[in-house]
C-alpha cells in the first residue's frame, strides 16, 4: 500500500503540473517546447542543489548503471517532451493525450513480462482494460468520430506511450539500488541536454510577470521535483506495470483539478471515464492472491 500511496500522490501533483503548464502558456509567449526545457532545466538546477552540493555522496554510482540512467534521461525525459509535443500539434490535445495514456501502460506491461517476469495476471489486464475506456471517456474522444488519425499522427501518439512508459522501465532497473534524488539529478541532466539544441534559435520572452514565474516554480517544484520523486520512490515497492496503470490516475486528477482551478466542466461521461481508471487503480490495490514479485512485497526502499 505504501508504493501505491506513493504513485497516487505523484499522479496528483502530475496533474498539479499540467494546470502550472496551462497557466505558462496563457499567460506568456513561451513556446510548449520551450517551457519543457525550461522545467528540465529548473529541475535539474534544484537536484544539483539539492544533491550535489549537499550530499554529492549520492551521485556515485555504478558505470554498469550509467546506460540505464543516460537511457533515462535521453528517452524517458527528455525524447518524450519532444514527441508529445508533435503528437499533439499533428493530432490534437486529446487524440494525442488517448493515444498516450491508453497505450503507456500496455507498452509497459508488455515490456515488464518480457524483462522483469513480471506477471500479466486477469486483474491486471482488467485493470488496464479499464485504465483505457476511462481515457478515451475523460478526453471524449466520441466527440472526434469524424476526425482522421494519418500513419504520422499515430506514430508520433505511439512513440509518446513508448518514450513515457520508458522512464517506469529504466526507473523500475534502478530503483532498488538507487535514491530516487540520484536517478533524476542524472535523468534530468540528460533530458536538459537532449532538449538543448531546440532552444539554440529559440528567443526567450523575457521579462516574465510574477505569475507566470509563480506557476513555473510551482511546475518545476510540485508538477516535477516532487512528483518525479515519489513516483521514483513508488517503482521501489510496485513492479513497473502497477506502478504504470496507478499512474493514470493522473488523468481524473487532471480532470478534477481543471474544474475547481480553470472552471472547466466535466461533463457526465468524464465523470464515468475518470471512476473507470479509479477503479482500475482499486483492482491493483485489493489483496492479491497472486503474487506481485518482490519488490511488490517489500516495504524497504533506497536511501535517500
């Protein structure tokens, strides 16, 4: 319960994150990839801070982790900004958001079985059965019936799922052995140096109202540091694809918080998609008469 709580209150202050970004965005001229760097980059700033001035002990790892956490950064966080972001432009937010978070987790699971053994048991896969009808109801999709999906626009939505769904991968391989705080200072720095060379013509409009520089550290602080953080932490103690699933959670939180924040209403079928994925989040906390492997079991994570 302890992994699960852990991964539920990251997808809530994920969500956090993309009323921060919605803010940026509207309230500045700063480009979506832009603010992706800018975050990195913040998030990084503060890990250095953080780990590197105060406790540089924790930046000592193994050189048979370093492709692990250079995979980390280059495709999990840094790759993924860059594809979603197409995704988005060539689909639109909620085809590009359908394709995403319905297909993470699949990828995920899939993934886990073949190089964790970790195994795709009925409830499981009810789980993500629900975790995908309650994505395409939170983001009405019915709506876009007549919309047409070109081969690019699917490929660009799939490699979103795959590039997101690598950083639970290469998390879940270094969790155990690592504080959470050392895979993101090298996640982080990676993924900062991947967006790099799409900023190089970019110009930044500077100055920046106190509001926006407010939502933009409470991104980098709530939406990523601590939220990277505890999903890091969660992969210690769930496999990959429960971690992956719970994450989706993500979406009604998202769907919540837009309500009360940005006066955006659900209507009755967002309301069904959002208790399909809570329920699917249920499924995978309910005692398991099968078991989750291991490090679903253990209640020690790593040293932070």
């Amino acid at each position: 319960m302890v992994g699960l709580s852990l991964v539920l209150l990251a997808s809530a202050l994920f969500a956090s994150g993309g009323i921060f970004i919605a803010r940026v965005l509207d309230e500045s001229q700063v480009s979506p990839l832009g603010l992706a760097f800018w975050r990195d980059l913040g998030t990084f700033a503060c890990l250095l801070i953080g780990v590197a001035a105060r406790r540089p002990s924790l930046l000592r790892v193994a050189p048979r982790d370093l492709p692990y956490l250079a995979g980390m950064g280059a495709i999990g966080v840094g790759a993924v900004h860059v594809v979603w972001i197409a995704s988005v432009g060539m689909n639109g937010v909620s085809v590009a958001a359908v394709i995403q978070q319905a297909n993470t987790p699949v990828f995920v699971a899939v993934m886990a079985w073949l190089f964790w053994r970790e195994p795709l048991f009925k409830r499981k896969l009810l789980a993500i059965a629900l975790a995908i009808a309650g994505t395409v109801l939170i983001a009405r999709l019915d709506r876009l019936g007549a919309m047409r999906i070109t081969v690019l626009g699917l490929a660009l939505g799939l490699a979103s799922a795959v590039t997101s769904g690598s950083f639970s991968l290469f998390g879940k391989k270094l969790s155990g052995d690592y504080s959470p705080w050392t895979i993101l200072f090298y996640g982080f720095g990676v993924g900062t140096l991947v967006l790099l060379p799409f900023q190089i013509r970019a110009a930044f409009p500077w100055p920046l109202p106190w509001t926006v520089l407010g939502n933009y550290a409470g991104l980098v602080l709530l939406g990523t540091f601590f939220g990277y953080t505890l999903y890091t932490l969660g992969l210690s103690r769930l496999q990959a694809s429960a971690a992956s699933l719970v994450a989706t959670a993500e979406l009604p939180f998202t769907a919540i918080l837009s309500y009360l924040l940005l006066r955006e209403r659900l209507d009755p079928w967002q309301v069904v998609g959002a208790a399909l994925v809570l329920f699917g989040v249920i499924l995978i906390a309910l005692p398991r008469r099968l078991p989750w492997g291991q490090a679903a079991q253990s209640e020690t994570g790593p040293r932070v």
